[in-house]
C-alpha cells in the first residue's frame, strides 16, 4: 500500500511523524527545500511539494527569504488529524486482517 504511495506524501508523512515527536518544535525553522532533498536523495521539487501541503494546510508559515517555521499548534493538529485518518482508514483494514487470522486484539494487548 505504501509503495505506491508517490514520493512527496512520504516525504510529508516523514516531516509530519517529525512534527509530532518533537524534531520541529513550535516555532522551528524546518530544513530548506535544498538541505532536505539531498537528505533524503530526493528531488527539491518533490521536497517542495510535501512543503506546500503544509502551508496549504496551515501547518507551518513561509518568512520569505528567510525559510519555513511549524506554527504554533502543529503538532497538535497533525496528532489529531493523524488519528482521525488511522481510526478510519487502517484501523478497519487492520482489525479485519486480525480477525481473518484469527488474532484476539485484547490477547495481544495483554502480551504488551
């Protein structure tokens, strides 16, 4: 499922996980278009791309010239949405899989 997923909405997912643990904090400065491409082997319009979900999405604000900072709140907002998306979309397709294989998810829950 995740492979083919086009590249930008890995990248988005990658800076989004980053977000909510914390590597970008509220008020960071998020790597440059250029820095985080040749990071991850990445094309910078790729890279750009995944930026501008972000700023579409209210997450993070450009200071021109300057660079992108996660605005307050980010985290927040993308653990919410985040879970909202896992509960409806791969809980229901892990659940399924669990009970096709026989797994009990309160069992599993007590190995922990």
């Amino acid at each position: 499922m995740s492979q083919s997923r086009p590249v930008y909405l890995k990248l988005r997912d990658q800076i989004a996980a980053a977000i909510i643990e914390g590597k970008y904090g509220e008020g960071d400065m998020l790597p440059s278009v250029r820095a985080l491409a040749a990071e991850q082997g990445a094309n910078p319009l790729t890279v750009a791309k995944a930026y501008q979900q972000f700023q579409n999405d209210g997450l993070v604000e450009v200071q021109r010239g300057v660079g992108m900072y996660v605005v307050h709140g980010a985290a927040d907002r993308l653990r919410q949405s985040e879970r909202e998306q896992f509960l409806s979309q791969e809980w229901p397709e892990l659940r399924a899989r669990m009970a096709r294989l026989g797994i009990d998810p309160v069992s599993l829950l007590a190995e922990s």
